[in-house]
C-alpha cells in the first residue's frame, strides 16, 4: 500500500510543501509562512502570540509584585527604624533619668 501523500490541511487538494512547527500540521504554500526558515500555519502563528502575550504577561506580573513589595517594605522599614530611634530616644531618656 501507497503512503497517502499528506496534502494541505485547509486545501486537501493542494499537496502540503510543510509541516507547521507549531501545530505539526501540513500546509500548503498559501497558508504557510517562512519565519527564520521555518513554517508556520496561521493557527501555529496565533498560537505562537498567544504564547508571546502570555509570556508578556508573566514579565508584567512580577514587576507588578516587585513594585508591590517596594511599596509595601519601604515604609515598613522606614516606620520599623523609627521605632528603634524612638526607642533609643527612650533609652536614653530613661538613662538619662535614672539616679546612679
Ligand atoms: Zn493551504
């Protein structure tokens, strides 16, 4: 028996010229597009932005949780050394007031 030869995946009367990296599917050359000479489909190349915006995301979201952070541990620790100066301040008062 013959291999069936693998024709395009949205023209079955076009013989494919590759397979998507993406999809892993034939394509003819109508559908395919040549980037860095490898094919994608139109379905491999939104999956692939998708996968971009995604990975865009994932960036943004821990910059979010960075910036985040800052906000909240800075006037934390700036009101954390105030409270060990005023405690120093009443260490000192203290001292100051006691009678050797
Ligand atoms: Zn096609």
């Amino acid at each position: 028996m013959a291999l069936t030869r693998r024709n395009c995946m949205n023209h079955p009367e076009r013989a494919a010229i590759g397979i998507c990296v993406i999809t892993q599917k034939p394509i003819c050359g109508e559908c395919a597009t040549r980037i860095d000479g490898v094919n994608y489909s139109k379905e491999g190349l939104r999956i692939l932005q998708e996968r971009r915006n995604t990975s865009r995301g994932k960036v943004d979201w821990k910059a979010r949780l960075f910036v985040m952070a800052l906000v909240i541990a800075v006037p934390f620790s700036a009101a954390l050394l105030f409270q060990f100066y005023e405690a120093g301040l009443h260490f000192m008062v203290d001292m100051d007031q006691m009678e050797w």
